[in-house]
C-alpha cells in the first residue's frame, strides 16, 4: 500500500503544481481567506468530502474542515495553514511565478510563507485519502487553517473542539535547506526546537493637557519610553534563549499636547514553553508598572500565543523507520537545526497530546530563492508530492485496517 | 484726531461684530486660509487697498499684505494672525456661537484662538485708515498671516522682506482677564514675556531585521525610547522656566521586525530667546547621540521657531501714555502676568527693531469663557472696536502729519 | 532707646569680631556642635541667662536656648545657626582668615556659611539684651540651632515645642552684595522667595544571584536606572520654579553579581511649599514604581525637610520703617532679588504663625570673597554690629515697655 | 609505562590530600599569592625544578615557571591556577574543612574554586615527571598561574612569552557532577563551550555644578542610568547565549551637587569570542555615547578578557582513547554539559595555537558539597590522583621517548 501512495502521489504532481500556482495568485492575509477557502471547499466537495466553512470552524468567515469517514476508528487530524503575508511580491524576471505568470494579483499581499504550497499538499492528501478509504479506518480531519501568521487561528478552532477527539495529529511546514545543514533530505520527521511566543500589544492612557503647563498631564509617552528601555532590558535567561521584539510604538496627538494615548506592539519567544512564559511575566510586569510610574494606566491585550512545537518522540521515530523502510522515494533526516520561528500548530500538538494522543511536526526541506517572508520567496515544487506521500503514508500507519494493512506491509517490505 | 478715532470705532462696533461671526463660520487651519484670505481680500479691495495675496506675501497660497499709500513717510506694519484650529466646536446651547447660529461650519476646525477677533479689529482699522490718510504719512502696511499656530507663517512673510523696511511693528492678542490678575483694562501695551519656541520633529533611522535575529537590526524604537527620557530630563535652569513637550511618537511596521524608521514630534520653549536656546542646543545633542548610542541615525527637521516677544519699551511707553491721556474709553494697563504663550510675531517684532524701527505686540484683556485652544472658547466683542481704537491711535501718533497733528492734539487734549 | 541699641552694637563691634574669629577656629559639622556650643553657653552663662543645653532642645547633645525674663508680657524668639561644613578651608595667604590666623583647626571642616557671624551677632544681641532688660517686656529666647546644613536641625527643636509659645520669631543670613542687585543695603526685612526643599534617601532591595544566570535575581541597578531617568523627567510646573537633583549613587557588591542593595540620595526644591511638595510627590511615586518596576523593593528615608520661608508682610514693614525712621546706621533695603537656597528656620516660622505669632527671615547683606559654601569664603566683619543692631532694635520695637519707651521714642526721633 | 603512573599517582594519594589541605588554610586572593608561592616553590625545589617566581613571570610578585629539561624535543606546558576567593569560609561541623581541621586561616579569603586541589594535582605531577624524566623528551613547563579569578593572570603570563614556544597545553578544573549529567566520570577531556568574557570598567566624567542651577553642569548619574539601560537592552544574538552583568555602581559627592565623576563596573559574556566580541562593540559605543547624550565623558579599562575554550579536537580525542585503551582507573566522558564560566586559561591555549601547538582544557568531575564560590564549597580528594594520572599520561603519550615508549606501550597494552 505504501508504493502505491508513493506512485499516486507521483501522478498527482502536476495537479498538485497547478494547485499551489493558482492559489499563489491569489493570497489573502489573516481572516481574509475568503477566495482562498472557496478554492478549497470546492476541491474538496468534489471529492466527496463532508465541508465545513467559517463560523463553525473558527468564529470567523474564513477556515475549513472537511471530513472522511471510514468507519470506526481513531479521528486522525492533518493541519494545513492556509494565510498570505501583507508583502508586495517581487515582479521582477527573475522570480519565477512572475517569469510564469502566476504573481500574486493581490497588491500588497503574497505567498511567501510557502501556504500555497501547503494547501496543494493537503489537497493532494485529500485526494489520495479518498483512493485509501477502504484501507483505511476512523475519520480523516483536514483543517485548511487561517491567520497562522500571528498565531491567531489554531487558537480559535482548538478552542471550538476540534482537535478535543484526536489521537494522531500531523503539520508541516516547507522550509530551505538550511535546517539539513545544506545537506539533503524531504522530510524531518518531528521538531522539537521551534520558538514559543506570545504576541501582544500594550495600550497605554494618561491625561492629556497642554504642554506649557505640563505638571496637569501624564504623558503615556514618557511611560512608554520607560517600558521599551526596561522591555529591552529583561534578564538573558540561563537555560535557552529568548528574544523579544517591540515592533510598533505610536502615541500622541499633536506637538503642544502631552500624549494621553498610546500603543506598542511587541511579541515574547522563548525556546520552551517555560522561557516563553518567564518572558511574558516579566514584560506584563513592566508595562504595568512603568505606566504606573507616570501615572498612566495600562491593558494588554493577547493577540496570539503558542507555546513551542514539542512533537511524540516515538511517532518521530514511527516516520523515520516508515520513510527509511517503506517509503523509498523519501529521505529522511533525524535532526534539524533549531526551527527558529514560532508556529500556532503547537497549540493543535498540546491538545492532542493532552488527552493521550500523539503528534508531530514534520519540516520538508527543498530549494528555496530567499528567506521565508521575503518578497522574492520561491520553492521548488518538487517537494509537494513527496510531503503528501509523507502525510498520507503516516496516517494509513497509523489506522490503516491492521490485517490486511499488515499482510500487504509484509509483502511489500519483502 | 484721536477722538474721531475713539468715535468711529465705536460706531463701527456691529460691522466688527458681523465680520467676526462671519468669520467664525468659516474656520481653517494654517495654509488653508483660502476662504477667509477671499473674504479679507474683497473687504480690502472694497476700501481702495492695493492687495496681494499668497506666493508674494508667503510663498503659500493663503496670506495678504494691504498697502495704504499716505504719502512720503515711515512704513507701519500691523499684522493679523487669521488662522483656525484643528478642534471641533461645542454645539451645546451654553455655547453663544452655536446659541445666536454663528458655529463653525468645517468640520474639524474651529477659531479656538481669536483670530477671528483678530481679522475684524483688522478690517476695523483697515477702515478707519482710509478716513484718516489725509492726516497720515508713509506707508500703511496691513499683514494678514496665516498660518501662526505652529509659529510657521511670519517666518516665511519676514523671509520675503515684508518687514525689512518697518519703522513701527504693532500687533497684539485678544486675551482672557486673568492677564490682568482679574482686573480691569482694556489693553496692556507691550508684553515682553511670551515663551521663546522651536518645533521639531526628529527623524530615526536604523536598520530593520527579523524580531528574532534581533543582533542583526538598529532599532528607532529603542533610541527613540532613550531620547525621549533623557529629553524629559533636560536640566531646569535657574534664570527662567523652560519647558519640553513630546507631543507625538511613531515608528515601525510589524510585530515581529525591528523598527527601522521612526518619527517623535516635539517642541521646546523658554522665557527667554536664550532659554529657548538653551532647551533647543540640549535637545539636539540628546537626539543624535541617542540616535548613534544604538547604531541609528537621526535628522532634525525644524518645523518652526519664534523668539520671545521683546517690545520696544520706549514704544510701550508711548502707547500706555496715549491711552492715558488722550483715549478716554480704554483702560490701559502697565504690566502683565506672563503670557505663557509663543507668538510668531515676534520674528516680526525682531527684523523691525534689526534696522531700528519700533514695534510692541498688545495683549486686550476681555471676558472669555473657556481656556485659549478649548472647544467651548469665546470673548466678549466689545473688545473689537477697542482694540482697533489702540492701534490706529498708535499709528497716528507715530505717523500722523505732524503740525496739524500736533494742533489738533493739544485742542483735543485740552 | 534706638541711639542706645546703635551705640552699643557699634561699640561692641571688636568684640563680635573676636567671637566670630574664635568660632571660626573650631567650626564642627552638624550635630557635633560639641566645643561650639560649650563657647556659647559660657557666654551666655556669664551674661547671666538661663541657658539649655543638648536633649533638651534637640533631643541630641548639641543646641542651645538661652532664656532672658523681662517679666509678663510675649516670648520673642531669635534664631542662630552654629554648624559648620565638611570642606576643607583655603589656606593661602590670600584668604583673610589665613592671613590673619584665624583658620579652621579642624581638618576637613570650615564655617564657609557664615554661621561663625551668625552666632557672634546672636551673643552680640544676648549682651544687649540683659542691658535693655528693664525697658523690655515678657521673655526673650535664643535659640542657637545645631544641623541647619540638610535642614535637620530646626525641625527638631519644633517638635520639642520651643516655638509654641512665640508671639515673635526672627532668624537672618549674611549674604554677599548679590541680593541687592550689588547695590548698597544692610538689611532685607522679609525674604518670601527661599526654595522649599525635601532631602531624602531611596534605599533600593533586589535579588542578589550569579551574572550569567540573571533571571534568578533582581538587579537594584537597573531599577535606580530607570528611577533616575524619571526623577530627572518630573514635568516642569507652570507656576514656579522646581528644582531636583540626585547627588549620589552607589550599588553592588561585585562584578559578576547581580546587585541587591543600592541607594541613592536625592533633593527636590520648589519655590513654595506647594511646588516642593509637588516634587516630593512625583519623586516618591516614581521611587516605589521604578522599583517594582524590575522586582525590586524601595524605602524612601526623609532626611531634611523645610517649607519655603514666608515672612509676615506687616512685620517686615515696620522693621523696614523701623530702619528708615530710627536707625540712621543701617540702610535697609526693600525687596530683594530670589534668595536660592532652603533654610529650615521655615520650619519655626510657619509654627511661629500657626499660633498667631509673626516672624521674619532677614537678609544682611555685605562684601564677601566668594559664593556661600566656598572653600574660599570669608565676608565683611562689618556686619556683625549691623545686624545685632537691627535684631534687637526689632525686638524692643515690638516688646518695649510701651507708656516709657513712646515717650523716649519720640524724644529721640525727634 | 601508564601503568606505572597510574601505580603512583595512587601511591601519592595522601600526599596530595595533605598538599591540598595545607594550602587550604592559607588562601590568598589574586595577586597576593606569597605565601602559597613559597610552599609551592619549595617543594618544587626540593624536587630539583628550576624555579622562576614573581615578576620573569607575571610582572607581579606572585606566579612561578618551574622547568624540568628532558633533552631534546617539544614544549610541553601545563597550568594550575592557585588564587583564591574574596569569601569568609562556612565554619560549621558540617563543613568537613571546619570538622577536620584545615579551615581558611586568612579571615575574607577562602578557596572556595578548588584551586588548592589544583596545586595539589600539580605537584603530584611534578613528582611524576622527575621520576619519569628519563622516558621523556623536550622541557616539562609546569606554571602555576595567580589572579584567575577576574582573567587577570593568565594575560600577565601570555605577554613575557611563556608560551611562545609551547607544543602541548594542558590545563583543567575540578567540577561537579552536573557536568556529566550526574552520570560517573574522572575526566571529560576538552571543553568547548566555555564563556568568552571582556571585565571592564567604565569611568564618567561630568560637570559639577549647584544642583539648583543644574544648566551649569552636567552629571554623571544621568549618563550613567541612560548607559545602563542601553546596555542592559544590547539584543539577544540568535548565534548563542549572551550575558552582561553590570555588577556595581557609583557616582557624585554630596546630595545638592550635580555629580562629576561616577563609576560602572561589568562584564560581558558569549559562549564564542565572536559571540563576546559582539557584546563588547556594543557595550563600548552604548558608553561612550551616552556619555555625549549628557554632555560627559567616558573611559574604559579593561580589566580581564578571556576568549572561550576551544581546545584542539584531535588532541581531546587522543586523551579520550588513552584513558579508555591505557588507564583502566580512569573513566573518560567524551562531551560535557556547557562550561558557563570564564577561564583565562584560554588566553594561554589560543596563544599555543597561534604557532601550530595543540591543546585542551579537561573537567575532572567529582563529588562536591556546594556550587563553586559557595562559603560550603568543598571537593571529593579522590579526585586528585586521578587527575594527575591524566595529565601525566597525556604528556606521556605526546612526548614520551618514542622507541621504548612504544615498545613498552604495546607490551602494557596486551
């Protein structure tokens, strides 16, 4: 059974292709993805998929889940991010979706993020589950997930329950070769080191008065200058790293006016969850407090948090040995280096693992033109069948019908 | 003559009365004085004065300069400020201009400041002048500026020379009677304790990078923090009061980058030209080694700049007296509280006396209702045809032909 | 009976000088007042005055009051201060007191505030005094002060009550010809213009832990950092001057630790009380929240504390009258310019009008060789006879035995 | 030939022990090593060194070269530090040093580092050598190093050239059990990942001045707060750990001055040189601009500067087969926690690189009572043959007469 994903998925190449440059064209930022997820409802209802969109997925207009039933058996649950950043794409000939004519049509917004590629992937996975059915048992959840960036979206669908049932949970994110160390690999079955963060912005209110009699005001800008100097200034932790970025400040209204108002907008990392929290502690403390030193007061407000990607080590594993032994179009890889970035999906990884489920995040390494984000990003697509068949030959091991799933395995592996 | 003047200006108190409320319904902010510089410009025109209107008297398309020619003789400059504030109007009925149907009709912007008052004791004089000439000399010379708040028109009027053959400068301020410690006058003659200031905007750059690669960027956020501490922090001097105000701040794109552009607006004031300097040399410093103390860089942009009002005393003198002694029905005052206010005029009042002309700017103390720059601010316009009874009185006795002058003034004083 | 007073003060001359020369000799800092107050109460003792010593008056083992009964009638109350400062007296021959021979003995200490006068003038009243005795009513207390250097010393005398009962209360300072715009004067009856002051420490707590495990500690450095910065920022006040400085500061153990004790010593200043206190609030604030700020703890230690000096306006009137109409020798002057400093016979005068009482702040003003506090400081001996003058004179015209001294009054003015 | 070192190290066991609890009484910190030089020079003596001590050394009083010339044949240098710490010593009963006798007799001094078991280990190898001198080639370099605490000796050795010539460095520490996990070892040959650190202080100068006329000066305090949080906000590098400890502070002179002169002491820290570097660039421009933000001056000197271990790698290897092939009493461990202190040593080791030579930095774990520098601090002894069985085979191994040497090593081997 596992050559034959490795061969469907192979066929499927060019429709996985044409898939990713059609959605390339057309990206849309957090909670806009309204074009994005009619393009993939109707793939999915086509094939034969039980579609859910918006309200009931996330609260939101945009997001998907499309469900497969096979009959008793465990709820298996593949993420796919589905969001464009707010960047201008480059149209220069030399990126390659502007010399084939696939640019974003969106000014302002793009792709570069690979989330294109990444719905293409679980389209791909849709289609072969489907192939699969019979072999397979319990129910196939694919959530097309938004506003990953920011770390917004898991947190609205884990919150309506949706990975509440599941006992396999499966993400992925294309990246460049890099993490391999510039060696070569498809997949990294499982990554334990990415950045767990919290984004959020700190309002600021004083009293505003004219600044020729200054004693009458409090001044949210002098608060907020206190706060980034101390912000910036939170102890290096001794157990990992941790980083901190104020992104935005804006406050005031006019020159001769002491400034009643005021906004920063920052994001905490930590390479665990516990130096993550340690940094959100000591920046919720700062803010409050250095407000109050200028008899400001101040409110945050949690934007988005994910904790760090803290994948099952022996489903790990489980990958590794399926792609080593079974899957010979695939190379695997046993370690990365660090997945410095932050990724809500370890909020999906937390809950299924919080009921006694197991889950991994797996990088598939490929050649990219740029860094992630930037306006010249592209990759070789190539990678997108190899990470459905990935995807699609983890789940069929993991409920796949045993007995003849086992015979056909024996045979194959012979 | 000068009880001509005290008549005529008294009957001309309800046409001062309807140019103000006229005025008043028509507010707009600096360089946008189109239709109040259309409503002056007809007024002028209506009384035989030859006028120029915008790109020759500011280089901008608002501001007038009326000219009266009177024969050989000095040039006396007055000067009317004529702009409006970015403030919406109170539109409750304790608010005579929205109770008697004169409220502002821009949304936005309001005359907070007087200058509609300003502009009608303007036109009042401008009357008067006419029927006086005979018995003038010289040049009289009528400035109507846009553009004060934020001290920026004068400068780009003295610029053009408009002030660089003055003999006598006069202009002045409709003002509240704590000025007079709440006593009674109608005019104090020479103030000489306005607030010297400079506006400036100071503009960071650094280098921008992902949040969390943070060695590879210049954050404007963190310089900007500092500089905004250690501006609060100038050091008070002993010889006078010196204030500092931040008024705005912005800076940056997105959460998770560092900052690489960034903005503060703010302005300093002194009692003193020196004072002024004082805070302005202090705060230049602090902006670029802030800038440099985190690899940044940073350019000051100056926005506008007044001295201090500095009166000629011997002037002031003069006018106290002629009040005295010849204008029974002002009340004139010697000394005032400090106006704790900045006045471009005083970049007038400075280039007259560079050549050793005279000049003195008055503050006309009456009832108000609200604070300067309040929504729910007005006067009292009995002061119009007083203060236009001052300073056409001023220019007669500066400029008035003498021997008859002289006559007709012992008859009158007798 | 004035003539009286002029004649002995000026025949007592030689003798002011060589008490003031002695005293000069042992100056001891505040509160160790020890040989200085031994001088005084030998004097006083000799002259036949109750005299007090230590505890009593202070609380501490140094301070004086010397009591005279005239029978019934008002207590009267002079104030002299007697400490000295830790500087270390110019010895070269071109400072008077080297040349002359009468240089501090003690190292490291020297009266450069002219409290040596001071206390010459005060014995120059008490001999006098008991002279004038029989034509004076109710009793006469002097009160010579330990401690006025950091405002200490007054306050605690206040609290032991020895003002409660004054119906008068007079205090004075020699300063340099400055105050009279260089102009020639020996008395300024009434200074309104000291700077009310509040001396304190803030004594900072924090985590003490290994510099490359930070985020176990909480560094009091970075938390006085902060308070600095905002201490300096206290927004000017538009109705007065203020004033705040930070003299010192000092925190840490080592190098590679995290520092967990630090203070710093500060002062605030306002022109009045109410501008003091301004200050003293703010800073406060700012000290407690700058602290929690960085986890830290704060205490704030008051160490001095004196309002500003607020004379009765009737009592410097008729000392002023007083002068002109009675006492040829003495010119007094009017108004004077701000007196910049803070004094705590504020603290005896405000009790001294809590009651009812009236007192007075004089200023005397002569030649003196350089600014108070001057290692090189030294003044015109000349006063010393002027001021007793004018002290006692003050003190018979409000306690003389009316019916008799009206009369020779009259006699004598005329 | 290991056997035989092996057979004495054991056999001199209680010899070390006693070297080691002598020296323990007598600890001195860094530079003032003179009587723990005296014992260590006579014993060396005694054993037919040739001994330097003090200034052909470090250019102080303090630290001794001893040689033992073996003919012909390559440098080989180890080094044992033997300064103590600023720490009064734990004297309770379960402090074995205070139960046994050999408490520190020097009041505030303690070796409380281990580096009394140092010195004891090097003059266990000391004897070895001569007795092995016959089998050994080249010149045996034995320095014993002062002032290692604060990276201040080492330098000193450094620049007389003392190892200009070296082929083989050698030098390590006794730690805890945390180094290997808690897992059993007596050696990890070759630490990486120690901290680079620069110690510095950095020195303002302002203006002094009255603190209420505060435009006169210039303070100190106010650069020096700016400083502080700027470097304490230097940003996180995403290549490592980072670490900066600004460990004291002090500044100004009395409370009403503006402070004219102030003092920072820190220390910066990477896990690499670049790492180190980067903090100190930071670090030095942070200071000296906001010296000029405040219109002071600043200075820096540096104190100590070490880079981070990298010992040789084919070297570590080497020492590794070696115990695990030739010294069964010796157990090896091949990698080791981080190493998060500093260590001048590597100031030596990068200079024997320099010039081709190899070297490496070996742990040597054993059971302790307490962290380093803790009052309780003391080592299991057993360790101190151990090591010195190490060190000698290793010089063995690296210059041991060649012919026989492998003859006899092939023989031991079987």
């Amino acid at each position: 059974m596992y050559s034959f994903i490795e061969k469907r998925a192979c066929e499927l190449a060019p429709v996985l292709t044409r898939h990713r440059r059609n959605l390339h064209q057309i990206p849309e930022t957090g909670w806009n993805e309204k074009e994005t997820c009619s393009y993939i409802a109707a793939e999915l209802r086509q094939l034969g998929y039980e579609v859910l969109l918006g309200a009931p997925v996330t609260g939101h207009e945009t997001g998907i889940i499309a469900s497969l039933s096979c009959g008793n058996g465990p709820v298996s649950v593949l993420r796919f991010d589905i969001d464009a950043l707010p960047t201008e794409e480059d149209s220069t000939h030399a990126h390659l979706p502007a010399r084939e004519h696939f640019c974003s049509r969106n000014p302002g917004a793009m792709h570069a993020c690979g989330h294109d590629g990444h719905i293409a992937i679980g389209l791909g996975c849709a289609r072969i589950f489907t192939e699969l059915s019979s072999r397979l048992s319990g129910t196939i959840r694919l959530i097309f997930q938004p506003a990953e960036e920011g770390c917004k979206g898991a947190g609205a669908i884990v919150e309506r329950g949706w990975l509440d049932d599941a006992s396999l949970f499966l993400a992925g994110h294309i990246v460049g070769r890099e993490y391999t160390g510039g060696g070569h690999a498809d997949v990294i079955p499982g990554v334990n080191a990415s950045l767990a963060t919290t984004k959020f912005d700190a309002i600021f209110s004083g009293h505003s008065c004219h600044g020729a009699a200054p004693e009458n005001g409090a001044s949210v800008i002098s608060a907020m200058a206190s706060a980034v100097l101390a912000l910036n200034g939170i102890p290096r932790h001794s157990e990992g790293a941790t980083f901190l970025n104020i992104g935005r400040i804006q406050g005031g209204q006019g020159r001769n006016i002491v400034a009643d108002r005021g906004l920063i907008e920052l994001e905490v990392r930590g390479t665990t969850t516990a130096l993550n929290q340690y940094m959100e502690d000591q920046a919720f403390r700062i803010i409050q407090e250095s407000a109050r030193m200028y008899g400001c007061e101040s409110e945050i407000q949690v934007i988005g948090r994910a904790p760090s990607l803290d994948s099952t080590p022996a489903l790990c594993g489980r990958i590794l040995s399926l792609c080593r032994d079974h899957l010979p179009s695939i190379q695997a890889f046993g370690t990365s280096a660090a997945f410095r970035a932050s990724e809500d999906a370890s909020l999906m990884l937390e809950r299924t693992k919080s009921h006694g489920g197991q889950g991994a995040f797996l990088l598939f390494p490929t050649d990219t033109t740029a860094p992630l984000h930037n306006s010249s990003y592209d990759f070789d697509e190539s990678i997108l069948p190899k990470a459905a068949t990935v995807f699609t030959a983890a789940v069929y091991q993991f409920c796949g019908r045993k007995p003849q799933a086992l015979s056909r395995h024996r045979s194959e592996s012979v």
